[in-house]
C-alpha cells in the first residue's frame, strides 16, 4: 500500500486546467459508476464522521472511499483521507491524504458550473467567502476563461477581500472591486459565487435583487434558499443531495449538470433564465483524482 501525501500531490504540479478537465470526464461517468449516497454518524456534539464511497467504471478496477472527519480538539477539526482499492485483488493500493484534492476538485466544479450554467453576456462574478475554496474556484476560472476579460467583485470580510485581490493581481484580464454588503454584491452580477459554510438564515431576503440571466453557484448550498422556488431552473451534481431540499419539490425546473454536459437534457437556453447550481461534492471526484494521481506517481 502506498501512502500519498498532499505534499507528493502539490508536487506533482496539477494544473488548475487539468482538474477541470477531471471533473468532466468525472462527471460523464456518473451513470456507469456505482455511487451510493454519502453516510455521516455522529460521535458527540458537533462532531461527525462521513464516508463516501464510490466504484468506477470496470476500467478502471478501482474503488474508493472517502472519510471526512470533524473533531472539536483536533488540529486541524476538519480532516479528510481516502482508501482506494484494487477491485480485482480486493487489496488496499493506497490511503491518499485528500485536502488538496477537496479544495480543488471543489473549485473546478465550481468553475465548470460557471462555464456551463452562466449567461453569454457574462462580465461582473462576485463572490463571498474567500478562503481556500473560492481561491480553488478563482485559479480554475480563470484557466478555462484565459482570454476573457472580467470584474470579480469581493465581498468584504476582515482583510480577505483585499488579500484575494493583491494574490490574483497577476491575472491580467480580471480587475477587482470589493464592495459591503450583499445587495451591492448582488446588484448587477451576472454569476454570484458563495463559498462561506454557514449562514444564519437566507442572505438577501428580497430576490427580485438577483438580476435577469444571474447564475448563482452556492458552494456549500447555505444561504440561498429563498431562490429556490423563484429562479427558472435549478441543477445539482446528484439528485439525491438535494432531494432533501426543503423546496425540491418546488423547483421550477431541475436537471444534474453530468446531463447537460453529455447532451441529454438542457442546461441554460436563453439569457434571461435565472439558474441555481448546487454542487455538493461528490465523491467520484475524490476517487477519480486519487485514481489519477496514483497513476502519475
């Protein structure tokens, strides 16, 4: 069995394109692979224990499952390590430390979201919660979109917004503007990308604010809600993580985006729809970048 490091991850300089490119062969493969819905057990308190397993297609001989634990005490709470399999011998090839791979599978869905979901006159992406996550999102937008020129508009938060801004000064084509609260954050947007991972309620009770055509991508699905019975069209990365949704039922229109991207259904059909992406995670991404990886190395 080996062992993977984030390290040994890193170092293998994965580009930002690369995971894009990852996350749609992933995606594609959804309907062959045997994905069975994420299970969370609860120790004490807050604390949780989730695993999320996943077997790819015959292929690839390859099984994998994810575990992501919180444990208040520890350094650090949040920890996630992945066990991938050889199918056909049934023993363990390697356990692979799957932060980086959590962080930038999560921001290249982000990003493929934006990509596919966004409207044709696309020019101002305002995003709130800007730690690891929307910085994943940032470098893998800006890889698939490298010759189109954009305002990414920040949400203020501590001194968050202005050190997002000086990291990704070096994009060229993208200028930034911070602004203090969610309505001039909203005002104009043609995509709204949130990345926080709590939130108190909905964040912007009146949806009228949300402008014709608006993509809004809620990373860690908190906070939006309220859009959810008005916006024209809803996707998800997997049905069974939002048919949970209190509203699901409601929704206008729903689809998950691995249809959209092999054609079997529509995704936006005119600039005027309002549409929601909801990408949880799954873990067929873990399992198909570690699988990756493992090959690399």
């Amino acid at each position: 069995m080996k062992n993977i490091s984030d390290k040994e991850i890193i170092d293998l300089g994965i580009t930002p394109a690369e995971c894009v490119e990852w996350v749609t062969e992933a995606f594609k493969m959804k309907h062959e692979c045997q994905l069975p819905a994420k299970m969370s057990v609860h120790p004490q308190g807050n604390d949780f224990i989730t695993t999320m397993p996943c077997l790819l297609p015959s292929e690839y001989n390859t099984f994998g499952v994810k575990v992501v634990s919180r444990v208040v005490g520890r350094v650090p709470a949040l920890k996630s390590d992945l066990l991938l399999f050889d199918t056909i011998s049934g023993e363990i090839k390697a356990k692979v430390e799957t932060n980086w791979i959590t962080s930038m599978r999560t921001g290249a869905v982000a990003a493929l979201a934006i990509k596919t979901f966004r409207n044709s006159q696309s020019k101002i992406y305002s995003f709130m919660g800007l730690g690891h996550t929307a910085k994943a999102t940032m470098r893998c937008l800006h890889a698939i979109l490298p010759d189109e020129t954009y305002t990414v508009r920040l949400l203020r938060y501590k001194d968050q917004a202005e050190r997002f801004a000086t990291e990704f000064s070096c994009f060229s084509n993208i200028s930034f503007e911070i602004v203090d609260t969610m309505e001039a954050l909203v005002e104009g947007a043609d995509v709204v990308v949130s990345c926080i991972t709590d939130a108190n309620g909905v964040l912007l009770e009146d949806t009228s604010k949300f402008k014709k055509g608006v993509l809004v991508v809620p990373v860690h699905t908190r906070g939006f809600q309220n859009c959810d019975t008005v916006f024209d069209k809803v996707f998800a990365d997997d049905t069974a993580h939002v048919r949970g949704f209190r509203y699901f039922d409601q929704f206008k229109q729903f689809g998950e985006i691995g249809d959209v991207l092999l054609g079997n259904i529509r995704g936006r059909e005119s600039d005027e729809e309002r549409i929601l992406s909801y990408n949880i995670g799954l873990g067929l991404h873990d399992v198909y970048y570690s699988q990756k990886i493992y090959d690399k190395l």
